[in-house]
C-alpha cells in the first residue's frame, strides 16, 4: 500500500514557509484592527447559486473552475473561490443593524480548480477586507492606503505600483462598451479567439488583453473615464484628491478592470515592479451592485480589496525581507538516565515561566546524539544533567556559540541563561492580562452576541 | 430572488464571538510557541483513501458523515474531518530529515456532515498539536500538561478534569476485547441495539455507551489496565509519574476510549466539570499505529491532542471569561463640509500613527447622526471639525465620559486625548522591528525552505 498522497496543487504550509505566512498575517491584522475593522470567518462552504448570483448573470459558467460538488443533503455547494459574497450574505443577514459603515477583515483559504502553474496553488489565501454600508469616496481612498501600508509593513514599500481606474456606473458602462465594441468592430483580425470571444460577450474584458496588437489599439482606443458623468467624475475626482492627501501616489490606467464583474466606479490594483512580471499583489474595487445580485432589494454601498497571500510571500523573498526568528531556541537540557530526567523536566517547565525558549532532550539517547540535536536546532545553551550531577543538584552548562562548560548549581543556572540571551530575547505574555472573570451573569444582550446561533 | 442563504449548521463568525475565537487562538499559540511547537496547515481536502486507511480497515463506512465528493479531475476527496492524517501525511512527506521529535501545530476548520443539533456544527474549528519521531512517556505527560495550560490560560483553571487510560498495544488490546466481549456475552438481553452492534464490531466501542445498564455493568466488567504486559505498564506508570511532577491533577478512568480507532497507550481527555454536562474540552492520545496504517513501511511514534474551538468558547462563556477590549475606539473624528474633511482625513491618520484608534465620520451627514454613531461605537472622545473651524485650524474635543467640550488647535489635539487615554491603552507595534531586508541573496537551502513546490 502507498501512502495516500497530497492532493495536487496543494501545499502543506510549515516551516519557513509557514513564518512568512504568520508575519504576513500579523502585519495585515494590525493594520486593520488600528483602522476599526474587525474580523469575520465565513464558511469554505457557500450555496453554489450564491457565486453564479455574485456575477450578475447567474450562469453556471463560473464554476467550471471551483470545486462545487452536491452534499448529502442534496445542496449544491461550491467551496468558496473569494470570501466577498459570503462576506456581503453574512453583512446582510446578521449586520443591517449595526452603525454603519462595517469594517470587516478576513485571512481565509479560497479553492479554484486552475489550471496547474506554478506559484498557483488550488487551495490558496487571500487576507482582504470589505467596508459595507456607507458610501464615501474616502473610504476608497483609505482602503488603497490601507494597502500600500500593509505591504510598507511588510518592507515591500518602494517596490510596487497603484493603479487606479474608474468604471463609473452601469449606465455609464453599458454606452462605453457599445463604442469600445465598435472601435474593435472593423479590426477583428487582430483578434485572436480569446478576445474575439470577449468583443462578442463581455468588451469590457477586451482591455485584459494579452494580446499586443490589442494593447496598442487600447491607446488609442475609446477610455471609459470620457464616458463618466457628472455624479461619477466628481467621485473618481475625489478618490484622487484623497489618495494625495494620504500621500499615496499613484498612476491611471484606463486598461484596468478587474477579474470579477460586480465592481463600479472605483478599481485599483498594486502592482508589483520589482519582478520580471507586472503581476499583482493585490487589488479591489467598489463593488455597490452585488447586493442586488445576489437578491437583496436594493444597492449597497460596498468597497473592498484583497491580497493573494502566496505572492505576497513570493515577493518578500524577492526582495529579500528576511524574517527575525523569535522562537529560537535558547536552550537545550540533556539529561542521561532516569533521576537526570525528572529534574530536566521541571527545568524545562521552569524555563517556560522565565519566558525562556527550551527543549528537553528525550529518552535515552547518548549525550553525542542529543549535543548533535542541540546543534541542529540552534540552541544557545545546552543544559547537561548527568548521573553525578542528579545527585548533587547541579548541572553543566554549555556555551554553544563560545565553546565554554562551566559547572553550576540547579537553582541558579537559568538565571545565568537569562543574563547572557537578555530579556529582549524573550517572550513575554500573559493570558490573564486579557480578561476578567466576572461573577455577574451576562447580559442577554451580550448574550446573544456571543452565540453563533 | 431570494438571498442564498447560509450552508445550514455552518457559521459566520464574527463580532463579540470571533473576539473569543481570537483570544483563544492566541493564548494557544503563545503556548505552543514557547513549547517549540510550530505551526502546521495542512490543505482543507485530502484524498478520500487517507482518512479511510487513517481508521485501520479502509472501509468507507467512515466517510458517511463527511463531506466528500469527486472533483473534476476524478479524485475522490474529503474537506478533513480532522487533521491528524494529513498532519502525519505531511511529515511523512516533508519532515523525516528534521530533527526528531518535530512539535507541530495546528488551527483548522474541519468538516462533519453530522446529525445537526445544538452547539454542533457542520464546520467547526480545532486547536491541536501532533509529537511525531519519537517515543517517549515525558512526551504524553507534556502533552497533557500544554493542555492544562492552555485551559488555565483562557481563565478556566479549576473548571475541568483530566482523565487519562492506557490502551496498550494491539495485542494487548485484543486479549482483552476477547474478555470484555465474553463479559457482555451473558448479557445482551441488557444491551440496546446500538451496543449490541458494537459487541459485534468492536467492543471497545462499549467503553462509551450513554446506557446506565451498561455503565453499571463497566465498574466490574475486566478493565484494559489489567491486561497491559511488562513495557506497557511501565511507560503508563512513566506518565503518571511526570503528571506528577509536572502538578496536573488526574483521574485514571478505565472506560476512557476515544472517538478514533488508531489510539494506543495513554488516551485522555480533559472533560468540563462545571456546566450540565460531562463534555469533553478536548482530548488526545498516542497513535503509533497511524502511519502505518496510512501506507508507511514501519510505525513511528506519535502522540497528539485536540480542543474543539467552539466548545472552549462556549465552557468560556459559561465560566463568565469576560475579554478585555483592546480594539476600543478611543476617538471619533466628526467633520461637517468637505473642507473640514480634508483635514480630518489626516487627522485620522495621524491618530493612527500615534496608536490611537479613531473612526472618521463619513458622507455629509448631520452633527446629531455622527454623535450617535460616535456613541454607537463607544468612542470616548470626539473631535468636532466645522465649516469654522476648519478656517482657523482648530476644533472642538468633546469628552463624551465627562460631557465637556473644549476649544483647541488641531495641533495639539491628539496629544490632549493620549493624555487622557493614558498610553497603556494603545497599540503600539511596528513590523519593521521583525525583519531585515538583506542584500545579499538567499542561500539556495534557505530558498527550498521558503518554497512550496
């Protein structure tokens, strides 16, 4: 029997690796949560017809990439390729009633059932945010600062491109993309299938183009931005007087338009240009149709913006963010037999409680084994108890990075530790410092905020 | 059309609840960071043949209460029910070159198509590590410990009991099924029909009847214990013996057996005893077998554990764990006109580059909406900008505690509410102090490790 492997396309995340995810999330979180969001975790799971609604034409063409299967209760499920539409299902049904806007962040794993390429995986995160419920061109601005400042913070600044662009609204779009379709009516050899597909469904798509041809006529042809009214300019026109207020700088692209079809007025992405690609950090847009798409009565105002997590990481290690590693381990304890192994025990506890990193050496392995052990996993100090040594209380204690032993008594010697590896080493926290125990019963109002039921 | 709803017995989780789920992810991180465990996330879907091995006899009986399905590349895939296969899948693949034991951990949705009823859901989330590599009874006594600790640090010391059985190896373990079954033999006509199903299949299973006949009949029926041989008792006796040390309080309780069919030697589970119910917080146990029972040519040791997020969260509430709130917005930045938000935007920002929390009033609404939103929001201070103020660069500060209200320069304002606020209060952090962006390129081991494929 062979061992049933991995799922292609999917990673397992740990390691160095798995590091890189954590800071990510750390930056991103404190960002947020320093703006007034806060987080939501909505199901892998969503109704299939929820997606295929979120398009705005209901075909089920949207799911021959996803994993949509029937479950045992006979729903048809999808798991979720992009948290937006269960974000706004969730707004609507649980948060109609809060002060609005909501602020709402979320770091979960999407599925797309891609083509396989490298550096895209099918199970893959995106750490994005939603702000629902008001509709202000600041908010579009603030949410591209946000994410010029999560990628400062994660010493991608200086690297990377905004570009903005305006979709106006449906209207406004649909007179656009009959002159755009038109403008591409008498040069259709140009085309290639792809885009001859697109002129015919979707122009719009047509400015995705890869194509060079494409590109070029796109320069001159017709802008969407010429096609904004009055309502519509002075929003873009305020999006931008925001963004230099922030400080944010940033370029127009009239090509811009994104890969999902609900957005309107403003869109943007980051793009990266350090690479050998423009690919894309991250992008997002004003998305205020998709609530009546997805049945509720009427518009809501809605901007949002997410990262793919995979390249984020990606573009770190390009550019050579090197992580600091605070979970070193600053102290390995060897024990050699029985009565060396219940002092090393409570050593290791004790060291926990100094915030000290330690490992305890296992079983009965020779002190050339466990050294070499020490080694590998970089501890500062190794802690030897011997025989001898259980008896009389007392320890050896190694300087790995000096090459010095020197013998110590058990009560004194992680004190000495501390002393050498200094208290910025250490990881101070506790629990307790987070909350209180409260003999009043709470309230029924607080009650009901506490059940997910 | 109708808003698709939810995936039923699946939840959004947000506000006041996703606070707690936050608090309790952190107090587990910090505990098995300090314990040199890192982190682990294996992908949501697994090939179906995993978790059916996973059990022992690759029945698919398994897989009925889960969601599994085959995707469009004929695969048949399960969304993990637990983690533990692909936990042991992955190092199997990745991590038998590291050092041994590798501490991992994991904080995982996980799917059940169960029987829907209260306080059970469809998508749940667990906190659990896994010890593979190496065999040690300090190692189970350990694991037991971390749990202890993470319980006490969520504010629920003295709340719960740690249980613990051994259920030796596998042929201890059948000599003494031969005993139990013969037990019961004489005794069917006390066994509903569920019981008599597991007397069939696997009597073990009879360790776990709610039925008040047969627990009655346990407390004389042959007890595992008895029948463990030489080694097994010892390593049983090695881990009471370190419990010991380490001061967890626990009860031996024979009928002890878990939910999973590849437990050997110590199995526990840490059961709340302060609500209605006898409820399992969590539980673990050492599952030697698995990796063997999953393909690999040999066993390899391994001992892990489990916490069901919700069901902590719940034991939390019930305790009255009430949590601090640290996301409190400390400043509400009010502005009447578009001059007067031109200022108050990088007011805004400039709050939170001082770590104050601030909320920025949007649109063009009135004095009377922005004050209560302020106060929705809980907003200590506000800052009021009007169409004067603005000419003259100054605002109002409104103590909303208090009920004052003063004039000052824009200036100085933000200092004036830090003062008040007092600087223990605000998020101080600064990514830059984790990273150091290098110049010189990775070496191509360090890349490997920072590479998914």
């Amino acid at each position: 029997m062979e061992i049933p492997p991995r799922v292609r396309w999917m990673q397992d995340i740990f390691g160095e690796y798995q590091r890189y995810f954590t800071f990510l999330k750390k930056v991103a979180r404190h960002e947020f949560r320093t703006n007034g969001f806060t987080r939501i975790t909505t199901p892998i799971l969503e109704l299939k017809s929820l997606i295929t609604h979120s398009t705005g034409d209901g075909s089920d063409i949207v799911t021959k990439e996803m994993f949509d299967f029937t479950d045992k209760g006979g729903r048809e499920v999808v798991m979720k390729p992009e948290s937006t539409p269960g974000v706004m299902r969730a707004y609507l049904e649980h948060m109609l009633e809060e002060p609005q806007p909501v602020y709402l962040y979320y770091i979960e794993p999407h599925f797309r059932y891609d083509r396989p390429q490298k550096g895209r995986y099918r199970q893959f995160h995106q750490i994005g945010a939603e702000i629902i419920g008001e509709v202000d061109p600041i908010l579009d601005a603030k949410a591209i600062y946000i994410m010029a400042q999560i990628l400062d913070g994660l010493g991608l600044a200086g690297t990377y491109t905004v570009k903005i662009n305006s979709l106006g609204v449906a209207k406004e779009r649909e007179k656009y993309l009959i002159e755009l379709a038109s403008f591409f009516e008498n040069k259709k050899h140009l085309l290639d299938e792809t885009d001859l597909a697109r002129l015919e469904k979707n122009p719009l798509r047509l400015l995705d183009s890869k194509n060079a041809d494409v590109k070029e006529l796109l320069k001159v042809a017709p802008k969407m931005t010429d096609f904004l009214k009055k309502d519509s300019l002075e929003f873009y026109t305020k999006v931008k007087e925001y963004l230099d207020i922030l400080g944010v700088k940033y370029e127009e692209d009239h090509t811009l338009v994104r890969g999902l079809d609900y957005y309107s007025h403003t869109v943007w992405e980051l793009v990266d240009g350090s690479g050998r690609t423009q690919d894309a950090l991250g992008g997002g847009g004003r998305y205020d149709g998709l609530a009546k798409s997805i049945g509720y009565k009427t518009e809501v105002p809605a901007v949002g913006f997410a990262f793919g997590a995979e390249r984020l990481i990606e573009a770190m290690i390009e550019r050579g963010v090197q992580l600091k590693n605070k979970d070193k381990i600053h102290l390995y304890i060897m024990q050699l037999g029985d009565e060396a192994k219940k002092l090393a025990l409570p050593l290791n506890i004790e060291a926990r409680k100094k915030w000290l990193n330690s490992l305890l050496g296992l079983g009965t392995p020779s002190i050339k084994v466990q050294l070499k052990k020490a080694n590998r996993v970089g501890a500062r100090f190794v802690i030897v108890i011997g025989i001898m040594e259980a008896k009389k209380w007392i320890c050896q204690l190694k300087d790995m990075d000096r090459g010095t032993q020197i013998e110590m008594p058990l009560d004194n010697v992680l004190d000495a530790v501390i002393a050498e590896v200094g208290t910025d080493a250490l990881s101070f926290y506790h629990p307790s410092r987070d909350f209180i125990i409260s003999d009043v019963p709470m309230s029924e109002e607080k009650m009901r905020r506490v059940s997910m039921d």
